[in-house]
C-alpha cells in the first residue's frame, strides 16, 4: 500500500472512530439526563444534575475535537445512536406505566459503561495526540474527570442500590447450596 492511501485509510479509521463516539456521546447525555429524571432523592437529583453538566460539557470538547480533525458528525450514527438508547428504554423491570426504581439501577449502570467507554476515547486520543511535538493537556483534564465522574456514579449506584434491595445477603453461585 503507498504510504498516502495508508494515510488516508488511518484517517478513515479515526472518522469512524471519533463519529462513533460522538453518536455514543449524544446517546449518553440523554441518559445522563434520564439517571437525573428518575433520581430516587433530591440529593441523587443533585448530583447527577452535575454529572449531566459535565457531560454535555464533554460532549462539546469531542466537537471541538472533530472540527480540528477536520471531522463531520454523522448523520446516519447519531440516529442510530438515538435508536439504541431509545430501545435501551424498554426494560421488563414490572412496571408498564411508572418508572420502576429497578430501572434507575439499570440506568446508573449503564451511565457507568458509558463514561468508562468516553475515558477510554479521551485516552485513546491522548496517545494519538502524545505523537505531536505539544500534547494537549486538555486530554489529560478529560481523562481525569471521566475517572471521577466514574467514581462519583459508582457511589451513587451503590447508594441506590442500598436502598432498594437493603443488605439481604447475595452468595456467589455454588456456594451455600446444600
């Protein structure tokens, strides 16, 4: 392969990249905002209310990203990405009406997932970045906020799921069947 078609197929791979995670992030906000909706307490509410903030503030550094990279957003991914968060929606939790407070779990969870998978975009770009002669620090600010909000949704998780199931004792399967 000629050194510029590697180039132009390596530039391909990261369009596709940075457009994917742009459809995820746009998907992720509206459920940032949906956790925030279904807060069991106004102190969640608060919380997450930050968490939302710092996520569309996320989102917005990713397109300012793309536009330096020269890169469109893709019409085409970000209603995908739409689709699948709104299937996400659907979740046999015993509730057709009212959220269940079992979907607030799910949710959390899956906010989790997702900043965990936006960490690893600000990481993989870090690197990427890391080959210029003046890395950007911006990157590392974004990777440390993503392991923060990470650390402060995994708290609230675990609050909420207290308070939900209590502290009935869950064993490993095997164990204390007899």
């Amino acid at each position: 392969m000629e050194p510029e078609e590697h180039a132009a197929e390596r530039q391909r791979y990261l369009t596709t990249y940075v457009q994917d995670h742009r459809a995820g992030a746009e998907a992720g906000v509206r459920l940032a905002r949906r956790c925030h909706d279904h807060a069991p307490d106004p102190t969640t509410a608060a919380e997450l209310a930050r968490i939302v903030d710092e996520i569309e503030a996320d989102r917005v550094s990713l397109a300012a990203i793309m536009e330096g990279l020269g890169v469109e957003a893709s019409k085409v991914k970000d209603v995908a990405g739409l689709a699948a968060e709104r299937i996400g929606r659907l979740k046999l939790n015993g509730r057709l009406v009212r959220t269940s407070p079992l979907s607030v779990v799910v949710e959390l969870e899956g906010l989790i997932g997702a900043v965990s998978v936006k960490r690893e975009l600000w990481a993989t770009l870090s690197v990427l970045a890391g080959s210029r002669a003046a890395p950007d620090d911006r990157l590392a600010t974004l990777v440390a906020r993503a392991d923060d909000q990470r650390s402060r949704l995994q708290a609230i998780h675990a609050r909420v799921v207290t308070a939900l199931f209590g502290s009935a004792p869950v064993s490993p399967a095997g164990e204390g069947a007899s």
